[in-house]
C-alpha cells in the first residue's frame, strides 16, 4: 500500500523550507562550537583530570562516538584554526 501525502501550500512549504535551513545552520554552529572544545581538551591533555590515559578512551566513553570521529573533530578544528590563521574569511 503506498501512502499519498497531500502537498503543502506554498506558504506552507516556504515556511519549512525556512525551518530547515534554519536547523541547519543551528546544526553547523553548534558542530563548529564542539570542534573548538574538543581541541582544547585534547591539546590541554585535560582528559587527564577526568580520569582517562588518553584522549582517545576519553572521547569514546565520554561522548560514545568511535575514537576516529573524535578525532575527526579535532583534526577539524585544526585545519580551521590553520585556515583562519592564513586568510580571514577562512
């Protein structure tokens, strides 16, 4: 059995349209903002006082991602950082 949908109203669908694009960049700033954290605490070795032996077993049991994708964070940040540092609209 397929399932019709019935099709929005344009106002309807351009008030969505706004909706997503705003989550969007909701989405893109708070990644950024996590970007920046996750680098500090990696590169302050902060992991330490939190009881880990390494930024890898602090960032999977504390944010219960595999370690590749904390790390992916902090490797972000850094060429951001990086890219910032060369031209000022990165």
């Amino acid at each position: 059995m397929v399932t019709v949908f019935p099709t929005l109203s344009q106002q309807e669908a351009r008030h969505l349209a706004t909706k997503i694009r705003a989550h969007i960049a909701n989405v893109e700033h708070h990644t950024e903002k996590a970007r920046r954290k996750a680098l500090t605490l990696y590169e302050t070795e902060s992991w330490h006082v939190l009881g880990y032996t390494s930024f890898k077993s602090c960032g999977t049991a504390e944010f219960a991602r595999l370690w590749q994708q904390v790390y992916r964070l902090v490797d972000t940040a850094q060429v951001d950082a990086n890219l910032a540092s060369v031209s000022p609209t990165g």
